[in-house]
C-alpha cells in the first residue's frame, strides 16, 4: 500500500523542483536583460554614434596682389602712398610676381599642405618664395627658388596652419615659350584667370590638404579658382588720383574658400573599449552563476527523476 504513496510523493517532489528551476530560469531571464539593456545602455554612452559629426567646417581665404605693402597692411596710408608712386616699369614686373597669401579659416582642422597649379597653357612658373617661416617647396622647388619652369607649385607645412593661421609667398610668372612669345598675355589677373587671353585656358587651381587633429584624418579639397570679379576688392590704389606716378592701379584681392566637411567614421577609443571589457566582466559571471545553477538544478530534477 506503501507503493501508491511513494509515486505520489515523487511526484510532487519533481512537480516542486520543477517549478524552483522553472522560477530561477525566470529570474535568470529578467535579471539577464536588464543586464544586457545596462550593457547596451554604458555602449551607447561610451561610444560615439555612427556618422555622428564630429564634422569640422573647414575653409580658406585667399588674398592676391602685386603688392607686399597692401597684402601685409592695407589700411595703411604710408603702404598705400609707397604703391601709389610706383611706375609704369615697377608695376609691370610687379604684376608677373604676385602674391598669394592663404589663411586657414576653418573652425579646428589645420593646412598641411598647398599646391597650386597654372591651367593657362601659355605659362609657367619660373621663380617661387615662400615668406612664411614654417612653409617649404617641395617638387620642382624643392631645392631651389628658381627650380621651375613648372606649371605647378607645392608648399609643404611642417608645423600645420592652426585657424587664423596664414602662410604668403610670391612666385615668377613667364611665358612657356620665352618673352617672344606673341600669344602670351603679362600679369597675374591674365595669367591666373586668363579667360580673357587670346589663348584662353581654365582659372588656376588650389588643393587645399586639411588635417583633423582630433582623428588624425586628412581630406584634400581640390577648387578651380573663381572669376577675378567674384573676388572682392579689397583696396586699390590708383596713382592717377593719389600721386604723379605713369603705374596702373594696385588692387588687394581676396576670398572666401568654403570647402565642405570632413565626417570622421566613428572609431571606438582605447579607453572606451577597455571600459566596456571592464563593465562586461560582472555581466559575463553573472551569467556563468546562473547558467551553473540552473545545470545544477537540472541535474538534481534528473536523479529525482
């Protein structure tokens, strides 16, 4: 009679175990995803978004003139009086021998390089100075100022221009084919924007290469430069009105450059990863427990079996 009572309290003793695995498999699940969502949660935060913008606005202005006096001061009246008596001579030469100032205008990212490149196919470059401490040639003038004729011109920047940051230099301009040449046109505005040459060609060209110093990224921003008219004319000093001198009229010109963004892919940092292989490790035995005791658990409903 004793047989009947046995099974029933087998029974019952599996029914209980059962329902105590079933119960810690529950909590197990509940306490596992609240895990997981506090894990997905420190992610989240730790970590920038994907395609979030850490975007830097970057962009440069150009200045452009046959004078040095109004490219480094021109609201000064005592460079303005030294333009205005130039001659006619002085300001031809002048005017085949510009300079070209570029200032980073960008928000954070630095210029690590520049390079320009002549697109009017009666000229070169025959002579190249960079005025700027920290700017070196590289490519044809490399080693020398006179390293031309080329019809390109690449200005490395050893300590990169910071925001407001400017680099200047001035270069030779000359005809391909020698001064006799008939169908070459004199001066920078002919030369770097010869739309108007008898032999016209396309507006010089700047790349500009901008670095990220938070990621280390770089971005080239090649332009075909606008028209001279879209410039803005900054000052013009006419010796007709202002002296005696025979010279043209000098003018500052200058623009603006936008050049877009750079959106850096998101890269977890060092620090970041290691935080979150810190903050698994409590989640990942916690895990281990419950995967144990519910091995257990089962194991114990087995032999009661």
């Amino acid at each position: 009679m004793r047989l009947p009572t046995t099974h029933t309290t087998t029974h019952t003793m599996n029914a209980f175990y059962i329902s105590r695995l079933l119960a810690a498999l529950r909590s197990a699940k509940h306490v596992l995803g609240w895990k997981i969502r506090l894990a997905a949660i420190a992610a989240a935060v730790l970590l920038p978004p994907a395609g979030v913008a850490r975007a830097d606005s970057m962009s440069y202005s150009i200045d452009i003139s046959s004078s040095l006096q109004l490219i480094e001061a021109p609201n000064s009246s005592s460079a303005q009086s030294q333009v205005s008596q130039q001659s006619g001579l002085v300001d031809r030469v002048a005017n085949n021998n510009p300079f070209v100032e570029i200032t980073n205008t960008s928000t954070t990212a630095d210029i690590t390089n520049i390079q320009l490149t002549l697109n009017d196919p009666e000229s070169v470059i025959e002579a190249l100075k960079v005025l700027s401490s920290d700017g070196t040639p590289t490519g044809a003038f490399a080693t020398n100022v006179y390293g031309g004729p080329a019809t390109s011109i690449d200005i490395s920047l050893g300590t990169p221009l910071a925001p407001g940051q400017s680099v200047l230099w001035t270069m030779e301009l000359a005809p391909v084919n020698g001064y006799s040449n008939t169908g070459w046109t004199p001066g920078y505005q002919n030369i770097l924007f010869p739309g108007s040459n008898p032999i016209p060609g396309t507006n010089a060209s700047i790349a500009v290469t901008y670095l990220d110093p938070s990621t280390s990224n770089t971005t080239n921003s090649p332009s075909v430069l606008p028209d001279l008219d879209t410039f803005d004319d900054d000052m013009t000093v006419d010796p007709a009105t202002t002296c005696c001198s025979t010279g043209t009229p000098t003018s500052l010109y200058s623009l603006d450059v936008p050049s877009g963004s750079v959106t850096p892919t998101s890269t977890p940092e060092p620090e970041s990863i290691m935080l979150m292989v810190l903050g698994g490790v409590p989640l990942a035995v916690h895990v281990w427990r419950k995967r144990k005791r519910a091995a257990t658990a089962a194991a114990f409903v087995a032999v009661g079996a």
